[in-house]
C-alpha cells in the first residue's frame, strides 16, 4: 500500500513528523518498507525555455538549441522531434544524474558542436513512458524553478506492507484512522462534493434486509475511457500542474 504523505494528512489532522509517522506505522503492526520522495533524484533539473533552434550543420535529424534555464542561454544540441523556439520543457545541465539514461551529463561535442546538457523527455526522468519528444510545458512556467517544485513532486511516499488480516489498510482511510487512534492525530471528516442525478436508478433487490439493512446504487453514463492524467505517474503524488508530457529522442551525452 502506497500513500503520500499529503494524502495521508488530507485524513489526519498531525503535527506529526515523516519520521515520527513512520515509527508509529511500524508500532502499531503497520510495517513500513521504505519511503521515496521522487523529487529527490530530480532536484538538479529546472524549467528551461528554448530561445532559439537551428539545424546542425552535420546531422540532419539534429538541432542546436538556445536554452535559459534562469542564467542566461546555454548551447544544447537535442534530437527531439519536437524541440523549438518558444518551446518551455525540462532541462538538466552538465552534473545532472539522468535517472532514465542511468548517466551523469558533462559538457560533451556533439558531431562537432558544444552541448552543455539536455532538454529531457519523460522517460528519461522516469516519469512516464513516452520517448516521443522533450516534455512540453506550459508558456507560463516559471523559467529557472526546480522542476520537482512545480510539478509537485517532493511529496514523500510512504510504502507499507499490509498483513492478509489488515484489509483495513487497505485505504488510506483506514490507516489514518489507526494513526488516530494510536493518538497521532484527529481523523478529519469525510466531505463529498454534492451531485445531481435524473431518472430511476438500477432495479436492487435485498433478500436479507437484517444482514444488509441498506443497498445504494446509481447508473452512471456517458463516462468516457481514457488515459490517466500525467500528474497521476509517480505514486498518485502529482499535483494538476504536471505536464501533458510529450517525451524525447534526445541524444545520449
């Protein structure tokens, strides 16, 4: 069972530390096996714009770029199909560990022409699948942010092992609700958001109304399948700021 600490404290009300959070879990029989915070292996990545883009005089399906990242325009050479002037992605300069490439970037050449790091896909950061093109972001992205600051990535995750007879923990809900009464916190009331409905809803028949006092349900339509949204990738830690990441065929360096 995986959970952010947000999350978690969205049904907790604690003045309770990550560590101390953690020590409790594993008191009261919820063992943790590890916790990650994502935004860790990224905090040397920062959004960059791309002021300029030119062919590469000896590689067609190469560009150089002109890219801020906050301290002024630094050459990068990209093979992403989609690099371009104006284009606001992700940037990792000479130093940066590349999780997705497992490879520290240096000032390298290129076919003969400095590079001085490299805009990233998605892929290569692990935060998705696609290798389609660099990640795109909004024009409005603040140019020398931390990457993991604006995509909310530096929430911790918190990985607990639950037990056959534990089904309770099987929710955040649940585990919340143990910390409360272990005395690291209130439990918050559950809120919902109002909703409409029309017409008649599915026909339910209980045959033992004392063992099942009350059934509930509601047909839904018109719900459409899709793609989960691309904050959701990393341990439903994403806040709605995360790109509609389209990913890179950036060169290795």
């Amino acid at each position: 069972m995986k959970f952010t600490l947000t999350w978690l404290k969205q049904h907790l009300e604690t003045s309770a530390t990550l560590d101390q959070i953690v020590e409790a879990l594993t008191r009261i029989g919820l063992e943790v096996e590890g916790v990650e915070n994502p935004g860790e292996k990224l905090a040397a990545f920062k959004i960059a714009k791309v002021l300029s883009a030119e062919r590469h005089p000896q590689a067609d399906k190469l560009q150089i770029l002109s890219v801020d990242a906050g301290n002024g325009p630094l050459q990068v050479v990209c093979g992403a199909p989609n690099a371009r002037a104006g284009l606001v992605g992700v940037f990792g300069a000479p130093g940066a560990y590349v999780p997705g490439l497992d490879v520290t970037l240096k000032l390298a050449s290129i076919r003969g022409v400095e590079s001085n790091g490299m805009m990233c896909s998605t892929r290569e950061l692990e935060l998705g699948e696609d290798h389609d093109g660099i990640i795109e972001l909004p024009e409005d992205a603040p140019i020398g942010t931390a990457y993991p600051d604006y995509a909310g990535l530096t929430d911790p995750v918190i990985d607990v092992a639950i037990t056959p007879n534990r089904q309770d923990c099987m929710g955040v809900r649940g585990i919340a609700r143990d910390l409360a009464a272990a005395g690291l916190g209130t439990l918050t009331p559950l809120t919902f958001d109002a909703f409409t409905s029309e017409g008649a809803g599915p026909d339910v028949r209980t045959d033992d109304t004392a063992g099942c006092p009350a059934f509930f349900a509601q047909t839904v339509t018109g719900v459409t399948n899709g793609d989960s949204p691309s904050g959701c990738a990393a341990a439903c830690s994403r806040s709605a700021r995360s790109p509609s990441p389209r990913s890179s065929t950036s060169p290795t360096i």
